[in-house]
C-alpha cells in the first residue's frame, strides 16, 4: 500500500481538494485499495473545519464529492507516509522545518511530478478556485503516472482483492 498526504497550509482548499480528486482517479484505474490517501495543512489555523465552500463548489462542479475536516501535519504523518506532496514552496519549508530538514526524499511539491517549479495557485488569495483545481489536477495526473510507471509492483493489492 502506498501512502500520500496532499500539504498546504490551512487544510481547507487546496489539500482536501488533492486528496478528494486523487481518490477519484484512483477509483476510475481501480486502484483505490492500493493507496492510503490523506491531507494536512501546517497550520493549526483551521483545525476541525470543513472544506472550504468555494473549494466544494468547485469539486462539486468536477462531479466530487466527499468529507473533510482540516487537520495539522504532524512530523509522525510524515514518518508514515511514502509521499508528502505539497502545495507550494511555503509548505515545503513548513514541512521541512517540522521535520528538521529530514525525510527530504519523500517531500515533494506537486507540480514537480508535472515538471513544473511552480506552486499550486492558491485561492485563498486568488479566488480562483477553478485555476486551483487545473493545478492540482495537472499534479495528481502526474504524480499518478509516475507511480504507476516507478511502483507498479506496489499496486496489485486490488487485483487480489
């Protein structure tokens, strides 16, 4: 099973909505048994709160739907994820931080998968939630073929059940 947690700093926009639509996909290729999905943000500012409702109206309008409550990454999450994909370069000198600088080999910004060095638009400042959405998505199909490409042989838990 491979384990990933989508970062970004509140836990409320741009994290749940990686994580709603990268459970999505994994249960269009049938994969959904083969992956622990999860998000963080690095703040504790909106612990306990549900995803933004900008943020669900634009997974809704991309037919999905699903629960959140914002929780803060904590450095055991990390430990215990294969892959920490963050948001932007704040969250991963956040994450960084947390972790003292190690772990280096599993933290990664999602657009890095797409061959991008930018950030994930954030539309807590933008208001631009739908270009949000084209970034996290462009990152989540990347990163999804880059697993499949570099971890095929960790992906036949659901065919066996």
């Amino acid at each position: 099973m491979i384990s990933v947690c989508f970062v970004c700093l509140g836990n409320i926009c741009r994290s749940p909505t990686a994580e709603l639509l990268f459970e999505k996909m994994l249960a269009e290729r049938g994969l959904s048994l083969s992956f622990r999905v999860s998000s963080r943000g690095t703040s504790d500012c909106e612990e306990g709160n549900p995803i933004y409702p900008p943020a669900a109206r634009t997974l809704a309008a991309h037919g999905i739907a699903g629960e959140h409550r914002a929780k803060q990454l904590s450095l055991s999450d990390v430990i215990n994820c294969d892959y920490i994909l963050v948001m932007d370069s704040s969250n991963l000198f956040d994450v960084l931080r947390l972790t003292g600088g190690r772990f280096g080999e599993k933290i990664f910004k999602l657009l890095s998968f797409a061959s991008s060095a930018n950030d994930v638009s954030d539309p807590w400042y933008t208001r631009d939630f739908e270009r949000a959405y084209s970034d996290i998505e462009r990152g989540c199909a990347a990163f999804l073929e880059y697993i499949l490409k570099e971890k095929k042989e960790a992906l036949g838990y659901d065919a066996r059940h």
